[in-house]
C-alpha cells in the first residue's frame, strides 16, 4: 500500500518513524460527464475572469474570499511561517477510554506502518501498551496543509489513527428530537424488544452493497451490446396508521424472513404475548429458557384427549356388555317357549321360573359389567397420562 505521510509518532521522549496508510478505500462506480449528442467527454478548463483565457497550474495561487467578496492573496511564503509543531509529527497528548470519543467526531481512517527496521521494537511498546490498558491515544498531527485531531488504537497486529473532528465542529442536536410530550406504552415497548430480539444479530461481513452489483450488470450488459437486466421492484409498503399493528407486521415479516433463510429454529422467531411491565424500567427478558404457549396449550389438549378417550372406552364397555345381556335375556325367553310347548300346560310354571332365573343372572352380569368397565377405564387413564 502506498503512503501518504511519512513522520513519528511522539510518545513522550520516544520516537518511532511511521508512515501513513489509507485505512479504507471507495468502491463506488464513478461516471463521467459526455455531450449527449456525439459522447464526447465534457471537461473543465481553469479559466481566468479578467482574462477570459486558460491558465496553467504553476499560474494558480491561493486566496481568501472576504466577505465583501474581494479576494485576499495568501502565498506558501505567509503559509510556511506559521506554528505548526505537528507537520511531521504525530504527538501523542492524552490516553482515555475508548467510550469517551463519541463517533460523531471519527472520519477517516489509517493505518500506521513502522518505518524501517528501529521503529519495530518502539511500535511493538506501543501497540501492546494501548492493548493492555483497554486505552486509545489522543494526539495532534498536520495533513494537507492543517492541523488535525487523532484517535490511535489497536486493530489486530497494527496500529489504526482515526482523524477526529474537533468539539467545535460537532453541531448540537438541537430542533432534532420530536416533543416531549409524546408517550410511548409499555406494549408499543414489548413489541419492539420483540422485533429486535427477532432480528436479532447479523455478521457484518455477510453485508454488501446490492446496488452497485446490479450498477456492475448493467454496465457489462451495455458493454456487450445486450439488454440491461430489469431489476425486480419492490412493491411499495401500505401506510399503517397503527404504530401497534405496524410493529406486529414487522414481528411477523421478521419471522418469516429468518425462517426463509435458515436463520435459526422457528421458536426463536415465534410472535407471542409478552406480560406487562412494571413501571419501572428493569433488565431486559430472557426469552432463550422460557417454555413457549404452544408447549403449554400441547399438553393441555393431550390431557383433554385422554380424557375423551377414557370416557369413550367406558362408554363403549356398557354398551358392550348390555348387549350380551339383552342376548342371554332373548335366549333364555326363547328356551322357555320352547320347554312350555313340549311340555304341556303341566309345565308352564317350570318354564316361567327358569326363564325368571335366568333373567336374575344376567342383571348382575350389567352390575358387573358397569364396574368392569369403570375400573379399566381408571388403569387405563393413568397409563396413557404417564406415557
């Protein structure tokens, strides 16, 4: 990688040479500007307004736009006489936590590289000292022609400078935030703790960027002489009026979208009613060792299962057993004709006390049958429930 600035790093009376490296770089597709007509390029000249004539680069100066709009020429000369102690120097002034920088002054980002063969043992100390103490170092450094604020912190093996602006270039939010009388529910809160617990975490090396991928198609598409791809539209969300049924829609499109893409097991997306909260805000659920509702409703509906199914085993069991009773009762009335006919009127009574008799043995048999079928039907509930 190429350098951009070669200086040290002061660290009180230690010095190690480094160089600085662009930390990031812009993978935006950049376009030119052409005359529609023919495709020719469209440029821009350096054109002097008194003149009305092209000028050359060493021809160009520096001046300061007053506010009256007259132009105050500031030469190299008036610029090289100013006190800039850091124009090759990263000097190291405090070591703070690392909360304490608030990301709104963070812009770019660089990489310190040790210069030459000297500067890896006081890089080393360095590094492993900013490692150890859980710190960044805040310091002073001048680039392109000004003095600027620095954060140095460890990232893997190297060192990292992120340029900061400084306090007086942060703007307060002031006219930002809505009213403060507006109030927020505690179930309108419930929900959203569900939506980010359904969202839950992303790694970020899985993001890119989709648009200039499909910008990429399209230009290779022109390229070739083809059609460009047409890109699939997303319909247009309807307006929910509803911050509570907005926020349930995106439960359920979280859910679903998880479960799409293989995210985790279907619970863990699962939409269900959170309990109130107390008033007082307290330490977010755990949801993770919580046994869900449908568990719940599961074993409630296979208890009432085998309590319909115990009640139609009895239910059956007296049907069955009146059966064989009306049975043997038609059978016993039909041998009893049958004896009176043979036998003649002599016998009738005979007949009539055998047929009685038999009828008394089959009502105990319907007793029987009654608590046979309570009993099998009490063994058999408990066995079911157990299982």
């Amino acid at each position: 990688m190429r350098s951009i600035w070669n200086g040290a790093i002061s660290f009180g009376l230690v010095s190690i040479p480094v160089k600085l490296v662009n930390a990031t770089e812009s993978h935006a597709v950049s376009f030119r500007q052409i005359h529609t007509e023919d495709g020719g390029r469209i440029r821009y000249r350096k054109v002097c307004e008194l003149e009305d004539r092209e000028v050359a680069q060493d021809e160009i100066g520096k001046a300061y736009e007053d506010a009256d709009g007259s132009m105050i020429p500031i030469t190299d000369e008036d610029l090289s006489h100013l006190p800039i102690p850091t124009a090759r120097t990263i000097e190291i002034v405090a070591f703070v936590p690392e909360e304490r920088i608030d990301p709104l002054q963070m812009g770019s980002a660089y990489y310190l590289a040790a210069s030459g063969a000297p500067a890896a043992k006081p890089y080393t100390l360095l590094r492993e000292a900013l490692g150890r103490s859980n710190r960044v170092a805040i310091a002073k450094f001048a680039l392109r022609g000004r003095e600027r604020l620095g954060m140095l912190r460890v990232v893997g093996d190297a060192i990292a400078m992120h340029g900061l602006l400084w306090p007086d270039e942060v703007r307060a939010p002031e006219g930002v935030a809505p009213d403060s009388g507006v109030t927020v529910r505690e179930q309108e809160l419930d929900l959203a703790d569900a939506l980010m617990d359904t969202l839950g975490e992303i790694d970020l090396d899985d993001l890119h960027d989709e648009y200039r991928e499909a910008l990429e198609q399209v230009i290779a598409a022109k390229a070739a002489g083809e059609t460009p791809p047409e890109t699939r539209e997303e319909a247009a969300p309807g307006k929910v009026l509803d911050l509570m049924a907005a926020l349930e829609s995106s439960v359920r499109a979280a859910r679903e979208s998880r479960g799409g893409e293989g995210a985790g097991p279907a619970e863990e997306a699962e939409v269900r009613s959170l309990p109130q909260r107390t008033p007082s805000r307290r330490t977010p659920k755990e949801t993770g060792g919580k046994k869900s509702t449908s568990t719940a409703a599961r074993k409630t509906a296979a208890r009432k299962t085998e309590a319909k199914k115990s009640a139609a085993t009895e239910s059956e069991g007296k049907r069955t057993e009146g059966k064989r009773a009306e049975a043997k009762k038609s059978t016993a009335s039909a041998a009893g004709k049958s004896t009176a006919k043979s036998a003649g009127p002599g016998k009738k009574t005979a007949a009539k006390s055998a047929a009685k008799k038999t009828t008394g043995k089959s009502a105990p048999t319907r007793s029987t049958a009654k608590s046979t079928a309570k009993s099998t039907a009490k063994k058999t509930s408990p066995r079911k429930r157990s299982a």
